[in-house]
C-alpha cells in the first residue's frame, strides 16, 4: 500500500501506520478477529488527507457495536477530553491515580512556599517521597503545555521545596506538571534538564498517563457507553470520576436513572479489569 497522509489534531500530517491502529485495538481487548475486520474498514476507507478523528470515529463505531466495554478503552484519550469543562475533575482523577499506588493524597489545597502561598493541584505523599503536582487540562487534544508553563511552574515548585525540605530531610521531594494532552520539545527538553517531573498522555514512554490507567484499571466515567453526556457532567459535579465509585458506591449510583443501574455496573465491572496481561 502507498503510504497515505493522515491529519491529526494538531493539523500536522503525518504517514498512516496500521501498526497503531492495530495496537490501540488490541489495547482496548479486541480479539484478532475484530480487529482483523476494523483495519480492513479502515483501509478501504483510507485517503489523502483524511482526519485521524474520522479513522476513530470509523473504528469507534465497530467496537461499540461488539461491547460497551470494548468502546469505553478505545475511546479512553477522548474521555480524558471530556473530564471537564472545569480542570477540577482531571485533578482528582491524577489523585486518584496516586492513591492507587499507595501515595496518601490531597487535591485542591493550598501551601506556604519560602516566599509566597501556592495552590496546589494535588499533593501525594509516602514514607520516602513528597510530590508537589500542577495539573494541566484542555479540552482541545492539539494543545501541548510550553516551555513557559514548565519554567513558570518549576518555579513554584521550587518555591514550595525550599520551605518544606528543612522540615522533612529524610524525604525526596518532587515537583509535577500532569498535562492531559501533550508537551512541546522545549518543555520536555527543560523538564529533563532541570528535574521537573512531568507527565502528558503518551509521555513519559514509561510511566504515561495512558499507562498508569491501562495498568490500574482506573478508567474515568467519561468512557462509559451506556451513560448520556448530561449524566456524566452530572456525576462530575459530585466528584464521581471513577468508574470504579459507581461499583463501590450505592449513593453514587442512585444518582443516574435506576433503570440504568444493572448495565452501567455490568460495563464498569467489564471496564475496570486491568488489562496488565495485554502490555
């Protein structure tokens, strides 16, 4: 095949890699078969030009008439998207992810820096490390945090770490920026320098944000198929953004028709599995 230039969000067109394509499906538990029938779709769809929303949208429609489940994976970048249009949801879904490793976490919290007071996004703490995080969120998937952003907030960070490292020698502390889209070169070239850590969807290649929710089972309830937008800002506003806290939590099933109750709980039990085994 001839290779075919595709838009991404961003604009920029880059060749057509059916590997990626294949990849994201077999991440999202598709069977061989499945995706067999999806990338011959996709091909036969295939022109110069064509948008890689469009490609989605194509592979999307597919899945979700296989499984809810299914879909909900798939479509995990997007549901990142959709965790606003506040920052505060993709806040505490990060803090969340950190309690998942153990870390004892605080969201939304100010803090007295050596010279200023700082809001702190979300603070995540363990008997050796103490993590300071920025979070970033945009609902344009195209955007990526500069190298303005990180110098700005490494300073704070810093800020934050002279005051607080006297009165607790014995730990590591670490300054985040945790960007739901992506970083520009500059940003990832100063973060690297300088020791700022930071943390966007495909970025670290270990350790991404797409990684630590593959790996978790943590997947937000933005990715659910069988909830209508409506319901789901809904639940945002009551700081349900788990999928996982409407299997844990009767008061904050009830918050969606009860008709639906049977079918959220059965896609988000489907959902969670950690899909550790397909890494």
């Amino acid at each position: 095949m001839n290779t075919i230039l595709v838009k991404k969000y961003s604009g920029d067109l880059v060749p057509f890699e059916i590997e990626k394509l294949e990849n994201s499906l077999f991440k999202s538990g598709a069977s061989p078969e499945l995706i067999e029938k999806i990338t011959k779709e996709v091909l036969s769809c295939l022109f110069e030009g064509i948008s890689t929303k469009e490609i989605y949208k194509r592979a999307y429609s597919i899945l979700r008439k296989s499984s809810n489940a299914l879909a909900g994976r798939y479509k995990l970048k997007k549901a990142i998207l959709e965790l606003g249009p506040s920052g505060y949801p993709f806040e505490a879904f990060i803090a969340h992810l950190f309690e998942y490793q153990g870390y004892k976490v605080e969201s939304g919290i100010t803090l007295k820096g050596k010279c200023v007071t700082h809001e702190i996004d979300v603070r995540a703490e363990n008997d050796s490390e103490i993590h300071f995080m920025e979070c970033k969120y945009h609902s344009n998937p195209g955007y990526k945090s500069d190298v303005k952003i990180a110098l700005y907030v490494h300073s704070r960070m810093n800020d934050l770490i002279a005051n607080y490292q006297p009165k607790f020698p014995n730990k590591k502390f670490t300054g985040w920026i945790v960007d739901n889209t992506n970083f520009t070169s500059d940003a990832i070239q100063y973060a690297e320098c300088s020791g700022l850590r930071i943390m966007a969807w495909n970025y670290p290649s270990k350790g991404s944000l797409k990684d630590r929710i593959e790996i978790s089972g943590l997947y937000p309830i933005s990715c659910l198929v069988s909830l209508t937008k409506a319901e789901k800002q809904l639940l945002l506003k009551e700081d349900i953004v788990l999928c996982q806290q409407l299997l844990d939590s009767d008061e904050a099933l009830d918050l969606i028709d009860k008709r639906k109750h049977k079918k959220v709980q059965e896609e988000c039990r489907e959902l969670t599995l950690p899909m550790v085994s397909q890494a």
